[in-house]
C-alpha cells in the first residue's frame, strides 16, 4: 500500500512546534543553551556527562575496558544527563559539547582542561591517552579508524532514519521507513560480511571500532534497539550475532551498558557511577 502525499513542501520552511513526534520537545532549529546550570565535577580528572544510550555506551564501555586493563588514570564520573528534559541545553553542557548531544567529556588532568565531544572523537583521545584497543601498526590503525567512522556516518541512518520513522515518528509512513529498513539491512550486510572472515571487525583483537559498533548493530540484532529484530531478520545475519555475543559477555561491557543507565530493570540502572563500588 503506497500513501498519498499530503505535504506538500513550503518556499521556505519554518519551525512548527507543534510538528509532533516523541522528542517533539527537545527538537529545535537552533543551537545554544536554553538556562544556566553549571554541569557538576566529580573527584576524578575524568568528567563524563552521558545517558546510556548507544553512543553514550560507547565510551563507558571503553572507560571500563582501560580500567579492567590496570589502567587507574581512567577513574572517572559519569554524570547524567537526562536529555528528555533538555538538561544537553544547560549552559554547562553547551560549554562542554556546543552540539547539545551526549556524550560529552571533560579530562582535567590537562591544563587547561580538554574537552572532547563526539562519542568516536572521545574513543579516540581515550585510545592514544592510554594507548589502548588501538593498533600501532599504520595500516592495522587506518583499519580500525575506517571502521569507527564507517559506524559514525552509518548510525544516523540506523537511529534518526529507521529508528524514528520505524519506532518514534507520530505516523507511520510506508516510503521512509522501507528506505531505512532497506539500508538498515544492507549496513548489517556489510557488518556480516566483513566478519564471516575476521572474529573482531579490524581483525583478531578488539578494538575502539568494536566498541562503536557493538551498542548500535549489537544491540539491533540482542533485540534491545527498536523491538526490530524480527522486522528486520536480524537473526540471519549469523556473524554479526556471534561478534555480538562474545562482546557481550565481556565483564567491562556489562559494566558500561549500567552506567547512566535511567530505564529497565533496576538492578540494571546506574543513574550516576563515581567509583568502581556503584556498579556492585
């Protein structure tokens, strides 16, 4: 069944606020902050402002994988932010990341303090910080950067493509969300195809690029992102699913998924994580 137009697309467009949709509320046309509020800090010199959201799991996985490997410099506070209401436009938060979207990260070791925003520029400067999940090797490394920006421009076709029209979208409207399905589907290809040869996506170690797929294309085909999984067959792509399941049975992946966590069971949700003992 194919619907029929009924928008038809103005001269120039204009802000409707009443244009609907779950995150109506937060979505804006404009850039900057809303009120003033100071993000707070914590004891350790690494700041994380963050909800556990794919790209926020990201680097909490990768903070606790450095810890796991003894690498103390990597104690950090995780700080939630609740992004249904608005705290990413705070004045503090804007300060930290001016594009308003976690996660953002603040390590003040450094004088002045560095910020970094971007969920894969944070897993990069965590990498070369502690030289860790990122190979030396120059054509190992270029590997493993292709497949953490192969993630970065792929996700958004995953999360505000399929994920909105499928899941959030106030209509559902057959044209996008087959679009988004079909690339959706051809994205796990890729992912499938590339693993049936290799046990890690750059090889046979774990990297920074596993950790920025995982939350995303992992959590698709666990059933944990959109109740997509049947619509989109996620259990045929078998490779995918084998990669998924050995990283999520890692203990440092089970710690970081907790982390700013504000939803599900509660013995799950770690709204904030200040030492290793939060997440007992």
């Amino acid at each position: 069944m194919t619907e029929e137009s009924t928008f038809t697309p103005p001269r120039v467009w204009k802000w409707d606020m009443e244009s609907g949709g779950k995150f109506a509320n937060i979505n804006r046309p404009i850039a900057g902050a809303t009120h003033e509020k100071e993000l707070p800090v914590g004891e350790h010199p690494l700041q994380l402002y963050s909800l556990a959201t794919p790209n926020g799991v990201k680097v909490t996985v990768m903070l606790e994988e450095l810890l796991a490997l003894g690498k103390t410099g990597a104690e950090y506070n995780a700080h939630l932010i609740n992004i249904g209401e608005g705290d990413q436009f705070s004045s503090g938060f804007v300060a930290a990341n001016p594009n308003s979207k976690i996660p953002a990260f603040i390590d003040r070791s450094t004088s002045p303090a560095t910020r970094v925003f971007e969920s894969g520029a944070i897993l990069v400067y965590l990498a070369e910080k502690f030289d860790a999940f990122l190979p030396r090797d120059p054509s190992e490394r270029a590997e493993c950067f292709s497949w953490l920006f192969w993630q970065m421009s792929s996700g958004p076709f995953l999360g505000g493509g399929f994920g909105h029209f499928y899941a959030y979208a106030p209509e559902k409207w057959e044209y996008p969300i087959n679009r988004y399905a079909m690339e959706v589907k051809r994205q796990l290809d890729v992912l499938d195809r590339n693993l049936s040869e290799r046990r890690f996506l750059c090889g046979d170690e774990y990297t920074i690029a596993d950790m920025a797929n995982y939350p995303w294309y992992g959590g698709l085909v666990m059933g944990k992102l959109y109740e997509a999984g049947e619509f989109l067959d996620v259990e045929s792509y078998k490779h995918v699913v084998r990669w998924t399941a050995e990283i999520h049975e890692r203990p440092a992946v089970q710690r970081g998924r907790r982390v700013n966590r504000a939803w599900g069971e509660e013995d799950e949700q770690v709204l904030e994580r200040h030492s290793a003992s939060d997440l007992d």
